[in-house]
C-alpha cells in the first residue's frame, strides 16, 4: 500500500524528477518553504517528514539530499492531493467517510481533554454539598428481603412483619425466619454501604432515620422478581473526605461519555420521530439489509411500495436530520445470516440514532469551541482529509486485481521475494515459576521423549498460539525461522532433533522447548503467499500510477522552492546504532 500522506506517498525512491524552483532574492527566514499553487509547505511539514523517514540511510551518507528528499516527499503530498480535489474526489462517499471518522476521533480527544477530563474532579464546594446531601454517608444496616411475583402477594407479610417487629419482637429473629438474602441466617445484619446505594424510596427516610430505627417496608424489582424490604439502622458513620473524592471522580468517570451524549443531544434540540420506528423495525425485519439500501432514493429516503413502508426522517436536530441511510452510514450494524440487520427493539433503534447523532454532534460542538481551527489540529484534519482522498484516488485508478494465470506471471517474474527461510519446528511448553519448568527439564533430560510428556505435566494444548501468545500452563508447536531473534528462536536452532532447551524466560512465563525437526530453506508455492503476492501486485500497480501522475504533474506545475529556508529547518539528532551510537544535530 502508499505509504501516502504519511509522507512517504511513492514506495520508490522519487530522486530523479526534482521540484522545479524558481529563483528567489534574499528571502526571509520565515515563510513557505516550498509553495505549489495555492498550497504550502512549511518547516513543520519537514518536521514530521524528518519522523516518519528519520532511519533512511540517506540521512547519515548526505545530509543534504536527505532534507530534498523530504521537500520532494512533502510537495508529492500536495500534488496529489491538488489532482485529487481536481478530480471531484473530496465528495467520494468511501474517503468522506473514513474521513469523518478520524475527524471524530482527532475532535473527540480534544473535547475529552479538554471539557469532560476537567469536569470529572469534584470541587470543595460539591462535595461539602455532596456530604450534606446524607446521601454519601455510611449506614451500618440490618436488614430483611422478601422475593415475590408479579401477584406481589407478600406485600402484606411484610407489612406484617414490620409491625411484629416495631410491637417488640425480635429483628434478629425475623430475619432468621423470614430472609431470602444470605444475611439472615447472620441475623440480617449486612453491613456498612452507602445510603446512595439503598432503593432510592427509601433514601429520604434513611437519611431522616436514627440509630435503631425500623423502616419500611420498601417494594421495588430486580429482574424478574419483586421485592419487599425492611432495614434496621445499626449506626452511622461520615465518610472520610479523600474517600469521597474517590467515588465522586469513579462514578463521574464511569457515566462520563454517556452523560455527554444526553448533554449534546440535549443542547442541539435532538427529537426522534416516534412515527418512524415502527416502519424502520417492520423494514429491518422484513428486507435484506443490502436490498433495503438499494430501494433508497439519493436522499436516503423511499415511498411506500406494496408491503414495503415509508421511509423518511427518523430524527431530527436543529439544523441536521438523519435518514436510514444517514444511519447505516454513520451507525455499526450487526448483519444476521439472513442478511438482516439486527435491530431488537425501538429501544434498540433509539440508541443507534442517538449514538449516531452523537458522533455529528461531537463534531460540531468541537468547531464551535474553535478547536478545529487551532492550526496544529487544523493541519491534522487537512492531512487525514488529503489521505483519505488520494487513497481513494488511486485505489479507483487502480486496475482488477489478476486473474489466477496472470497472478502466477507476476509470482514467478519475482520468485526471488517469495523465499521460505531454514525452519525449525519444536513443541513448546511454558510454566508459571522458573522452578517447575526446571524440574520438569530435570525430568525429561535423557529420556526417549516425545510430545507426550507436556501433557503428563498437566500443560494444555493452546490451538493457534505463536511465538509470542503462548500462556502458561499450556503447550503448542511452534515454528521458529532463521530470521527470529528471541531467546527461544535463538536456543532451539543450535539443536539437534529430540534435544531440549535450557529453561528460557519469556514475556509470558518460563519456557523448555523440544526440537521436532529442521526444514530447510525454501521457495514458498504461490499457495502458500497467495494474499502476499497479490497485495504486492497492488502496491506495486498503485506505485507506479503515483510515479506516472507526478512526473505530468511535476513537469505542469509550477513549484516555487526557497532552498535557504530548507536547510535552517532543525531536524533533531541523527539516530544511529551499534557501538558508539550517538550522533549530533543536523
């Protein structure tokens, strides 16, 4: 694939048909460095060249050509980008929407640092408002539970009950007798909890309440059951302010970006269409979803057709609305086997459309707060949009992939790149402790081993484990090549078959692994690397379509360069490896 837009768009070293500069006089130290019709490049473009292509060897053998290779990188970008909105494909359905998606994401970050971070630490004055509340205070609490049905005929046991008790008889008592919670065989004693988290009709008379108190009784669900409650009040206790702060911050954390949603949804005047839900559920159900988006006019809208409902807006916010299709583009469905999509309820779609709004919203408030004009996030969001765009440029430009003749051509014409390096094969077992991996190596040293004995020392069999996702207590085999440099690759290729490797630490555990046996090196067969060669055949048909563009482009545009402007660009320290690493600015 290009590596496009991350500045280095062409795969091929792009030398040979530099920028054509014009001349310039004394120019500033400040400005464009290059400028290529109504767009620039500027030194913080170099700069994040520099990044991305920081370990080209050109760096250390000429400096100077390095940062002109950036520029030619940098002003490639831009060509393409130019040839991508000439050709209309700022307004492709696929690039918008990949766009739109990473312009929420880049948005959301700034909006979650930014609004909802800040507002997630309690201030003194909340909670000296929270502690008063009595709602966060600690309650030592008795307590009895009936379960009931939907009948809730032992409402009136409780009651009774309550009245026992309040007359003299013993809470312990009827909590032994009468209880369902595990706690009545205690007594009904539960413990300490908050009051926040008794049922919430409860709460104002438990505030209220005084050490030894009887309240109740408190009839609620949960789940499928009713249920009646009766509490005893064994004492209270204040919170400790830190502690406090905690549950604050956990509970603000928690809801955080479900509480923004309703807070958005709220402020842009979001109102779902009722009328609508019972025809978009009837359609889902009824019409496979990829038949449902094809009976869709450009709108994203239908008329009624026999059995087929109407479908019109399904929600609305001031100044945006959403149809079905605005849904399924913005929305993730699950697609049944039917070729359905699944959508449980209206309370199922109801959520979707939120979500999906929320997504718009998040956006625009965004820009509203001016965040998306920042210029270093402004330049972000220019950068992803060029990207997205040339890359459904070229994909469009790209020819059908092979067919299966013409895929062999391009495999045996590069027979050299598909090569299988020498191959070990070994089964792996991995321990907890270093200990038990050495007593079983103890064990198994001399002996006439095969795979059994892993499993003799209870480890597992892990299907599809690697090298490096193989847990403790289990065993696979593994295939180790020429090229692996982990301790294990490194011990098991020194070995003969049937012998063991000392006990290796590995990120996950201790492992002793077993040779199997050696397999040299080899061609793969174009069976074997089929999806590697035709994703080859695509980069490099792609690469060379890039080249051909920006040599016209190159030779039709004319391209103003400052070179002094180039070469006061800082770059950083050159990175370099092995003994005396080191290196000095350039």
């Amino acid at each position: 694939m290009l590596t496009a837009l991350a500045l280095a768009l062409v795969v091929a070293a792009h030398f040979g048909t530099p920028a054509r500069a014009a001349a310039a006089a004394a120019p500033s130290a400040k400005g464009p460095i290059a400028t290529i019709g109504s767009r620039t490049v500027d030194a913080v473009d170099i700069q994040r060249a520099a990044q991305v292509l920081g370990a080209d060897p050109l760096r250390t053998r000429n400096p100077a050509q390095w940062r002109r290779m950036l520029l030619d990188r940098c002003v490639d970008r831009e060509l393409l980008s130019m040839e991508a909105e000439r050709r209309e494909f700022f307004d492709d359905p696929l690039a918008k929407g990949r766009y739109e998606e990473r312009e929420f994401l880049r948005l959301h970050r700034e909006i979650y640092e930014r609004v909802l971070l800040p507002g997630i630490e309690p201030t003194a004055a909340q909670l000296d408002s929270l502690s008063k509340s009595g709602l966060y205070r600690v309650v030592d609490l008795h307590y009895i539970v009936l379960f009931d049905d939907d009948s809730v005929v032992r409402k009136d046991l409780a009651a009774k009950i309550l009245e026992r008790i309040r007359g003299g008889a013993s809470f312990d008592s009827m909590a032994r007798i009468y209880s369902a919670h595990p706690s009545g065989r205690h007594g009904g004693h539960f413990g300490p909890l908050l009051v926040r988290d008794l049922t919430s009709n409860s709460q104002a008379e438990v505030i209220a309440a005084k050490v030894g108190d009887v309240l109740g009784v408190y009839s609620g669900r949960s789940g499928k059951y009713a249920f009646h409650q009766i509490y005893k009040i064994g004492g209270f206790s204040e919170l400790p302010a830190d502690s406090l702060q905690r549950i604050i911050r956990a509970e603000r954390t928690n809801g955080l970006i479900r509480l923004h949603e309703q807070e958005l949804l709220t402020k842009y005047d979001y109102a779902p269409d009722p009328a609508m839900e019972n025809p978009v559920l009837f359609a889902v159900a009824s019409e496979r979803l990829d038949s449902l988006i094809a009976s869709l006019s450009a709108d994203g809208t239908r008329p009624e057709r026999g059995v087929r409902p109407a479908l019109g807006i399904l929600a609305r916010v001031d100044g945006d609305s959403m149809t079905f299709l605005d849904l399924y583009n913005r929305a993730k469905f699950v697609v049944e086997k039917s070729g359905r999509a699944h959508i449980r309820d209206a309370a199922h779609l109801r959520e979707l459309m939120s979500r999906a709004f929320y997504r718009r919203l998040v956006v625009r408030d965004a820009k509203e707060r001016g965040f998306a004009s920042e210029p270093q996030i402004a330049r972000e969001l220019r950068l992803a949009r060029d990207e997205e765009v040339v890359k459904a440029m070229v994909g469009r430009a790209r020819p059908p992939d092979p067919d299966s003749a013409g895929l062999r051509a391009y495999f045996e014409t590069r027979a050299s790149r598909y090569q299988r390096p020498a191959a070990w094969t070994a089964r792996v077992g991995v321990f907890q402790s270093k200990d038990s991996a050495s007593a079983a190596l103890r064990d198994w040293n001399g002996r006439d081993a095969g795979d059994s004995v892993f499993f003799e020392r209870g480890l597992t069999e892990q299907l599809r484990a690697t090298q490096s996702n193989l847990f403790p207590g289990h065993t696979a085999r593994i295939t180790y090549f020429d090229r692996d440099s982990d301790p294990l690759g490194r011990a098991v290729r020194i070995l003969a078959e049937g012998q063991f490797t000392p006990v290796v630490e590995t990120l996950r555990g201790y492992a002793v692994a077993r040779v199997i046996g050696r397999e040299s090196a080899r061609p793969y067969a174009l069976e074997e690397v089929a999806d590697r060669v035709r994703r080859d055949w695509r980069e490099e048909t792609e690469n060379e379509w890039v080249l051909r563009e920006l040599e016209r482009m190159r030779a039709k545009t004319p391209i103003k360069i400052v070179p002094a402007r180039l070469e006061t660009v800082k770059l950083g320290p050159v990175r370099r490896t092995g003994p005396g690493a080191g290196g000095a600015a350039r």
